[in-house]
C-alpha cells in the first residue's frame, strides 16, 4: 500500500510493510496517548485511518434528517465538517438502512451513484462504508472515499475499518455519556431549567464577554410569593406541578438570548441582554402581570400566583457578578418587605451590604426604630403600633430590614438587633405615654428564639420595662403596652422551651401575637401551646380573599374564631377601602397596611 505525503501530529502511523498488528498497535496508541480531548481523539483516529489506508477522504457521518459530516479526515480540502447532504442522496444511504458494510470499487460505474455529487463534484470513485454503533442507536456511518478506483478492500483492509468503526462507536458512545452527565449536573430535573451550578457558570461566560462585546445585561432574582403555601395545602407533588408550569412560562417568556435558571427552591435567576434596567424592570413587570392574569392549572384546579423580583445591571465597567448578585438579593428582600407582587430595582451608589457592616451598625447602636400603624377597622382610629427595624448607615442612609434580617439570622445578630429595636420601642412607649397618649395603645414588636434564648438579655429587658412601667404609672399585674410577635421565620425546635422562654414576659403582662397566621403548620402548634391575645392574618390571605372565594372564607373562619376563643384579629398587607371595609364586615378587628399608612421612623 503506499504511503500518503501527509501524516498526522497525534499519531504514530504504520508504513507500507506493516502487517495487522501493527496497526492494532498504533490504533491502541493513539487510544491512550495523554493530551487529547474526545473530539480531538476522533480526528487523530480518521487521521490515521486514512494514512494507513490511503484514503483522501475519511468522514464520520451521523444520519437522521440529513447526513452530517460531524468529524472529517480531508486531504483534499473539498468536504469540511459540518457539511449535509439529504439522506437519500447520501453514500452512506444504503449502509444506514442496511446496518451491512458496503464496498463499491468504481462509484463511476455504479448504477445508483454515477451521479452523486460525491462523484461528479468531487471525482470520489473508490467508496467503503461500515455502520457505527453508538450504545444501542446505529445512525452513524463511517465512509472512506478515494479518487482512485481499485478492486474493493482485502479482509485485512476491512477488518481494520471496522476495528476503527467499532472504536469510534465506542468512544461516541462515551462522549455521549459524559455529556449527559455534565448535563444532569448542570440541569435542575423537576423544571428542565439550568441549576445554580450552570447558571454561575453562564454568569462568568457573560462577564467574560461584556468587555469584548462592550454590551452589559441585566439580571433579575425571582421568587414565587407564599409558595410554601402551595406545597403546605397542596402537597409537594402539586408544587412541583406549579414549579415546572412556571419554568415553562418564564422560557416562553423570553426574548431570543436571555436565559433563566432555577436559583434554588422557588426562586429563578434571569439574565436580560441588552437595554437598560429599567427596559429589564419592564421585562419582569410583564411576566408579572401575566403570572397575576393567569393561574397554574394543576390536578387540583387552578392555583393564583405572583412573584417577587430584584433588577440589577450588570455593566461593561464591572469585573465581578457578585456585587451585582448581592444587589439583586437585597431588592427582591425590598420587593418582599414592601407586599410582595412587585418588581424593585438595585439601589444605585449603595455598597453592597455585609456581615462586616451589620457588625459595625450594632456595635454603634445604629439600629433605629419605624412603625406602621394598626388600625381599628369599625372606628378607623390607630389603637397599636408595629415596630419595624431599620439601620442608619454611616453614611446616614437608612436599610431596611429586608436587607439585614436574614443575614443577622445566619449571623446570630438577631438577639442583638432585638435588643436594641426592644429597647427602642420602650422609650418611644414612656415618651407618648408622658405627652398624653393612651394607655391602652400596644407597641407589637417582633421578638427572634435567638434574643429568648439569652437569659441575660431577657433579664435585663424585663428590669428596663420594671423601671419604664414605674415611671409611667403602669398598674402591676395589668396588661402592658407591648405585644411580642412570633413568626415561623425561624423553626422552632421545642414548644416547651419556647414556652419557658416566654413565661417571664408572660407574668410581667406582656401579651403575644402570631404574626403571618395561616402561612403554615407551626402557627397552629403556637396557637394550641400559648396563650395567645391576636392573630395577624396572613398578608397572602388578604390580597387574595377578594378573587378566591375560598380564601375569603378561611379568612372569615379565622376571625369567627379568634372571636369564640377571646382573641383579637389584624389583618396584614390592606391595601385599598375596599378591603378594609370587607374585612370589617367579616368581623376583622383590626387592619395594617399601606392604606392606612406606610412604615415611618420613630
């Protein structure tokens, strides 16, 4: 056989005299050589073949609509990779529907191919094709071609093309499985969706190409508002249903090159290319409206749902995607804060907040107190107070507690921030209460595990309140201006230790409120195990009571209740007269929201 001119790098090739073996030898070779990627692997391979068999041209085709030359050994420089032809036009025809190895020594003479292009653009005379198996798929054809016509190849010649074939089967068959790996890895299973794992990935591609492409984008956090409460009244297989509804909604949603990922749980992670952020704000205003617009069908019928969002821009000037990350996470907690359904954007100027700020803000008492009104829904008069949490900033800018909280949580700083919010509240109590104020007006003022659990910080805020109440003239033993709030933010691991923690502000007078009520399981174990004065509706529940039947209903339910049971009902999130004045009329007692009044610093 002689030897081409050409010869490949990979490779050692065999020479004229070489007998099988040696060509075992060298294929073995090249199968383990070090250094070469999968698809690189496969070109080395046609390489070789086609040097040893003195081919000028070696294709790995794979068959479906069309033949597709996906990998390609072309000493003559006519059939690039990537070329198609139609399938029943192709060499390789015959050989895919066959599964048989096929040998024509002068395509020029044959019947069928006398006019395929491969002859008659190409001047191809000589043809040898063996089928390729993949796994248990046979849609690989492995062809060589040769201008020169000779009598068909020896059984040598033909065992070796298929020890090839047979390799490459072999090694696509792997490619393909590492592929998919990679695949599973990088895809969330419930929705289809890239995880959090290929979205970072996608993230530092994007970032990597601003500076080149000298476009930003936009990136928008989203999360599903009150999910939990889809899979506590639901189940988790409804959930999951209304979880891979909304991946579909969201892609469909989509212009051609923004992308979404699920984040994790039931929060999604846009990237909206081109525009400004606030075209990218409009995006998700309108992905909004159309979740609102249209609820999930499910196997239990229709489920309503909205989202919360943050919007931040990611600039050709900015090197990393972690700020803008941090940004995005704050104004989603903002959007959440503020009554969820709604998009928010990133604050511009402000430093990303973190642990090492939120030390510094407490360890210089920079926690500062807001309130928001309750209202008596009957007579439209304030009879209590919220107190919300805010930190002032070195820079004098207020942060919201949505900024903060979780953090603190996970820092244990939550103790603290109570602390001094508790604090707080008790002189602005002793200040109203000297210029006059009634009595009766309650301070509601959320209280975390973290501060119960600290015997000395209990302590000492039952000494300041012994003092402030002396000062007012506070009967002892009387019910007292402040209602400690409990919410299902944090899990609570005993009842009976959360009882014991409360005990001492219990026998001082203080009375308790279960925020949140009816977004879960734990307010129910609450209500059974502590002597609860009022119930907070759930904001989900009000904003929802006036489109779903139902909801209104279990509104109703728990205001009858809380009345048989001598306790005082607030309804969270009111936000127009309307509501105010059907939540009166199902015997509501009290009602909080922006209708009423927005959130303001004491």
């Amino acid at each position: 056989m002689q030897r081409a001119n050409q010869s490949s790098p990979h490779a050692p090739l065999a020479s004229h005299g070489e007998t099988h073996v040696d060509r075992l030898n060298a294929l073995w070779k090249l199968s383990v050589q070090g250094g070469l990627g999968d698809a690189e692997r496969i070109r080395a391979m046609l390489e070789m073949a086609a040097e040893v068999l003195d081919m000028d041209l070696v294709v790995l085709g794979e068959l479906g609509e069309h033949c597709t030359a996906r990998y390609v050994s072309d000493r003559l420089g006519v059939f690039p990779e990537g070329s198609r032809q139609a399938v029943d036009v192709s060499l390789c025809h015959a050989v895919y529907h066959t599964r048989a190895p096929s040998h024509i020594a002068d395509l020029a003479a044959h019947s069928r191919y006398a006019g395929n292009p491969m002859v008659t653009e190409f001047g191809m005379r000589t043809f040898s094709g063996i089928p390729v198996s993949v796994g248990d798929e046979t849609r690989w054809v492995l062809a060589f071609l040769r201008r020169r016509s000779e009598s068909p190849p020896d059984a040598v010649d033909v065992a070796y093309m298929s020890l090839i074939a047979d390799w490459l089967g072999n090694a696509l068959h792997q490619s393909a499985q590492k592929d998919l790996l990679q695949r599973i890895a990088l895809t969330d299973p419930l929705t289809g969706l890239p995880n959090r794992r290929a979205a970072e990935e996608r993230l530092q591609k994007e970032r990597a190409r601003t500076p080149r492409d000298g476009h930003g984008f936009a990136l928008a956090l989203v999360d599903l508002d009150h999910f939990k409460m889809v899979n506590d009244r639901y189940g988790h297989a409804v959930g999951d249903e209304v979880l891979k509804a909304v991946a579909r909604r969201f892609e469909s949603g989509l212009r051609e090159g923004d992308w979404v990922a699920r984040w994790g749980g039931e929060e999604f992670l846009f990237v909206l290319h081109g525009g400004t952020v606030d075209e990218a704000a409009g995006i998700m205003e309108r992905l909004a409206g159309q979740a609102r617009a249209a609820p999930i069908q499910t196997s239990v019928g229709a489920i309503s749902l909205s989202f919360s969002a943050g919007v931040a821009a990611f600039g050709v000037n900015d090197s990393e995607t972690l700020p803008m990350l941090e940004k995005i996470d704050h104004a989603l907690y903002r959007a959440k804060a503020d009554g969820r359904d709604q998009v928010r954007m990133a604050a511009h100027g402000r430093l990303p907040w973190n642990s090492a700020l939120l030390r510094e803000a407490l360890a210089e008492n920079r926690v500062r107190l807001a309130s928001q009104a309750i209202v008596d829904l009957q007579t439209g008069q304030a009879i209590a107070d919220e107190a919300l949490a805010r930190i002032e900033t070195a820079a004098g800018e207020i942060v919201e507690a949505g900024e903060f909280v979780d953090m603190a949580e996970g820092l244990g700083l939550m103790a603290e921030i109570d602390r001094q919010v508790i604090r707080n509240v008790m002189q602005h109590c002793v200040v109203r209460m000297n210029e006059g104020g009634a009595a009766d007006f309650a301070h509601f003022v959320n209280v975390s595990p973290q501060f119960l659990a600290r015997r000395d910080l209990v302590e000492e805020m039952l000494d300041n309140a012994m003092g402030y109440c002396q000062t007012c003239g506070t009967v002892p033993g009387s019910a007292k201006p402040i209602v400690l709030e409990l919410t299902e933010r944090q899990r609570i691991v005993s009842l009976e230790k959360l009882r014991a923690d409360l005990q001492p502000f219990i026998d001082f007078g203080f009375r308790l409120a279960l925020d949140d009520f009816g977004s879960g399981y734990s307010s129910y174990l609450y209500l059974a195990h502590l002597p609860v004065s009022f119930l907070k509706i759930e904001g989900w529940l009000v904003s929802h009571m006036r489109q779903d039947r139902k909801v209104a209903g279990i509104v109703e339910s728990l205001a009858n209740f809380a009345r048989k049971e001598g306790m005082h009902t607030v309804a969270e999130h009111v936000e127009d007269a309307e509501t105010a004045r059907i939540l009166a009329d199902m015997g509501v007692d009290y009602g909080q929201g922006w209708h009423f009044g927005r959130p303001q610093l004491a």
